[in-house]
C-alpha cells in the first residue's frame, strides 16, 4: 500500500475536508467558460490578489452577478460625439438646474467654500451626468464592471463580439484592442467597487450605474468613489446616491484635478476635461455655468 492509500485509510474525513477547502477556494477552477460559468476565473484572479475567498465565492455565486455581453457590447460602440449635449441648455434644463441650486443652497455654498468649486459648475456636472439625479442608469454596476474584466478569456471577447448588433460593429482589429485596454481598467475598477462597498457596508450587486459602470448622482467610477468622494451631510457614510455627498464629491474631485478660485478659462477647461474626456462636454458645462452665473 502506497503512503496517500495508507493515509486515506487512516484518516478517511481528511482527504474530503482537503476537497472540500480546494473546492471553497478554487471553484469551478478547471470547469470552461460556459453560460453560468464565465467568472469563475475571474473569482480566482481576485482571490489571488488578497479577497477573502468566502467573500468572493458568496458575490459571484448571486443571482443578481452574472457575464453581460449584452449590456458591456454599447460600450464597444458608444460614440461621445453622437450625444446630444446641447438638450442640457435648453430653457427647461436651465430652469430645473436653478430650482436644483435653490433646493440644495446651503450645501452647494458649503461645498464652494471647502473645495474652491463655483456651485455652477457643480451643478452643471450634475445636470449633465444625471439630470439632477434623476437619471442614474439602471445596468447592475458589477455585471458591467465583472464582465469587462473577464474579457481576458478569448471565448468571452467572441461573445461580446457576437452581441454588437451588426450594423454598428467596428472593425475587428479596433475591438479587440478596446477589449485589452478596458478588460485591465475593468478589473481595476471591480476591486475598486468591492472595496468601496465594504467599506461603506452596501450590497456590490444592489448598485445601479451607467453602461459603463459609472454610479451615483455624480456618476463616479468605482476608483474615484473609493478615493475622492466625500462625505457631505457628516454621516459617517460616502453615499453617492444622496445629493450632499455627491455634491461634495464633485468638489473633491475637480480640485483634486487642479481646480482653484479664480483660475483662467482655459485652466477650467482642462480641469473639467478629467471629469468626461470630451471637448463637446466640457464646451457644454462651461456655457450651463455661465447662464446659471447671469441668472
């Protein structure tokens, strides 16, 4: 009899409680990427950066988490040129962005006064973002930001090829490209979400965002929620779907980013620039900040 037989033998629980912990540690490790099965890997590869395995193992086994083709494929093919930016100077959006200034007064001067942001521009941002809060996107924050991430397996990239309708699929070399850059910055900002919701005791799958996993009234990415958003009301909670700290967090940012009283137009704009990567934006918050300044 060989040593593991002789062992089994002698301690028969032994071997099922060593299956039982590879099992809890590594599930589904070996198993492909089939429907129901395509985080598995990507369980692994944040269990190996330091999550706790019972934590992540409880995340990817919920219902409400699951691999989106579906809704991560807009992401492939979202054109920020093709947005209508101008609805938001419209004499409607204006009047809703003054009662919004009204309503929230004492925060926004507040927050002026802390971070140096005119309460116009951050109004603006909020307008623009969320219409004041009341568009806030309704994809599941970690499907986006789970399945991004999971794109490093060939199989998974073919199913969100696969799910871009095809009169507005780019060319295939473009995508691919695409796919590399964002599967890394997924990643990042999935174990950006997981931390920042531990830290603040919410449920990672209850979060609603944008398609490409922006939350929040102030449609902040999982990085930037866990490292410059603020706390406005002073309730010991960072909650970036209550006004006051998603005012707050705006002004964090964008003086993070360079933002001080007084500083020139073209300062401004650049520093408005890290918030959306769009000159069309940005032209945008700019002429809202003015008309709400003359009003």
């Amino acid at each position: 009899m060989g040593f593991l037989p002789w062992l089994r033998t002698l301690f028969p629980g032994y071997f099922l409680f060593l299956f039982f912990m590879a099992s809890l540690t590594f599930p589904a490790f070996a198993q492909s990427t089939t429907n129901g099965n395509e985080l598995a890997a990507l369980g692994q590869r944040l269990i190996k950066d330091g999550f706790a395995p019972e934590k992540i193992q409880s995340l990817l086994a919920s219902e409400e988490v699951f691999f989106n083709p579906e809704g991560v494929s807009m992401f492939f093919v979202h054109s920020e040129s093709s947005l209508n930016y101008d609805q938001f100077l419209s004499k409607t959006s204006i009047t809703n962005a003054f009662q919004y200034m009204e309503t929230h007064q004492e925060t926004l001067e507040q927050a002026q006064k802390a971070y140096g942001v005119d309460k116009t521009v951050i109004t603006a941002i909020l307008l623009v973002e969320t219409r004041l809060g009341t568009f806030l996107g309704k994809r599941t924050v970690i499907n986006t930001l789970a399945t991004m991430a999971a794109l490093t397996d060939e199989n998974l990239q073919e199913r969100i090829w696969d799910a871009i309708p095809e009169q507005k699929k780019p060319k295939k070399e473009t995508f691919l490209k695409k796919v590399k850059q964002r599967s890394k910055w997924g990643y990042e900002e999935l174990k950006a979400l997981i931390k920042y919701t531990e830290r603040e005791n919410l449920a990672p799958e209850s979060l609603k965002g944008s398609y490409a996993g922006a939350m929040g009234i102030s449609q902040f990415m999982p990085s930037n929620a866990l490292t410059l958003a603020r706390d406005g009301n002073n309730d010991g909670k960072i909650n970036l779907f209550d006004h006051s700290d998603a005012i707050f967090s705006v002004a964090s940012y964008l003086k993070h980013h360079g933002w001080e009283p007084g500083i020139s137009r073209q300062r401004q704009h650049e520093v408005l620039f890290r918030y959306n990567h769009s000159n069309y934006y940005v032209d945008t918050l700019m002429k809202i900040s003015d008309r709400l300044k003359e009003g």
